[in-house]
C-alpha cells in the first residue's frame, strides 16, 4: 500500500446500518456479540495509516473542497496522494503553478506538520499523463499500435509513466518498445504480469457494469464493503 490515491480513499458513503446481524441459518446474534469476533486485518504499517487518515484527512480535503471542489479537478496541476513507504504522509506533485496552486499548498502547511508533506516538481501532471493513456489505447484498439489487446495500463504521477502491462509470454520486439518509448518522450514502461485486466477508457462503449465507467458524468459503483454492521458504497 504504497501510494493510495485520494479521490479513492474519501469517496465512501454510508448506506445502511444496523443493530441486530443476521447469521447464516436465520439466527440472530447482537451487534456486541458480532463486533467482538470483527477484526480488521491491519499490519502496523496500515495501522499507523489509518491513525494518519483519521487526524488529516479530513481537514486535507475541507481544503482541497476550498481550492478545487474535488480531488480530480487537481489533476491538470500535478495530484495529491498519500504515500506509505516508510510512514504516511501527502505529497503534492506540481507540474503546472498557478495563484490557486500556490495558496491551497500554503494552507496545506498550516494544517500538516513539515515532516507529514512532501511538495514535488514534476514534469507531467496526472491529467497530462492519463491523455497519454487514453490516446495510446486508442491507436490499440484501432491496430495502429501492434500491441496485444489483453494489456493493461495505468498511470503514475510519482515515476512520471505510462505503464502498459503485457499478459506473462506475451513477447515485444524490445526495438519495438524502444521506438515507442521514444515516440513518447520516454513516458512508457513496459511490465509483465500473470494476468491482466485489459482497460478501457471510462467513456467505451461497455457492455458490463464495473467500477470507474463515466455515466453522464459521473462514476458508477465499484463495490460494497461492510465494517462491523455498517455497509457501504464504494466508488471510484
């Protein structure tokens, strides 16, 4: 859980909750009775995230609400995520400054301790970077880039690539990929993974429901989770 991304992690809504829980067979047990067997599978590391979340996050997206309305309308500047790989803390990658920019990262700093932000220089904000994605996959569905339909891509921020991700024995002509590389200005990283879940734009024309589709605008539901009695929506 290194980099968890922001528009993700608040965009939990709570639909339902309840004091008695039905076990399966019919019988009823108490919710003190079914809080005390619920455990939440946390290592320390996610533990001292979660700690982390509770104290900042709300007053980081009060801010962010302030300054943008919403977490993705940052993505034409750079993106702001948490990372995890040694403790938690934010991190606001700039690609492009403006006067909105520069205020909401001071008053950033007056909420979070110098130690828990991290402001970065970047080249390419997320927005620019999930252009990139969305005109590579283009050109793969109409053939003009001859790479296997079955990849997936995805974008990073924090390495500034495209990655596009080949089915394992799935083998590219590494010429290939060099000249690809360079047609996009060394943006693109190639990884081998056992299986893959081919991506689409969020505006493809789907024909199965799943998390991240835009319809009219907005997104769906990517699933449901439940803590304790407490059920909940979650999307993307």
């Amino acid at each position: 859980m290194k980099k968890i991304f922001l528009p993700i992690i608040l965009t939990v809504g709570l639909i339902f909750q309840s004091a008695v829980v039905f076990a399966e067979g019919g019988e009823t047990v108490s919710y003190d009775e079914y809080q005390a067997e619920t455990v939440l599978p946390l290592d320390a590391q996610q533990e001292l995230q979660l700690e982390f979340e509770k104290k900042y996050l709300d007053s980081v997206f009060d801010i962010i609400a302030k300054h943008f309305g919403d977490p993705e309308n940052f993505n034409p500047y750079g993106e702001i995520y948490i990372e995890n790989d040694k403790f938690p803390h934010f991190v606001i990658a700039v690609a492009k400054d403006s006067v909105k920019v520069s205020s909401f990262i001071e008053e950033i700093k007056k909420i979070l301790p110098g130690d828990l932000l991290e402001v970065q220089r970047v080249s390419y904000s997320k927005e620019d970077l999930i252009n990139i994605q969305g005109d590579i996959l283009q050109r793969v569905q109409s053939g003009s880039i001859a790479i296997p339909r079955g990849i997936s891509t995805d974008v990073s921020t924090k390495k500034q690539k495209v990655i596009i991700s080949v089915p394992e024995g799935v083998n590219l002509e590494k010429s290939y990929m060099v000249n690809l590389n360079e047609e996009y200005n060394g943006l693109i990283e190639f990884d081998e993974r056992p299986e893959n879940i081919p991506y689409k734009l969020r505006t493809d024309a789907f024909t199965e429901m799943g998390g991240g589709i835009s319809i009219k605008g907005t997104c769906s539901t990517a699933g449901i989770a439940t803590k304790d009695t407490r059920e909940f929506i979650v999307t993307a």
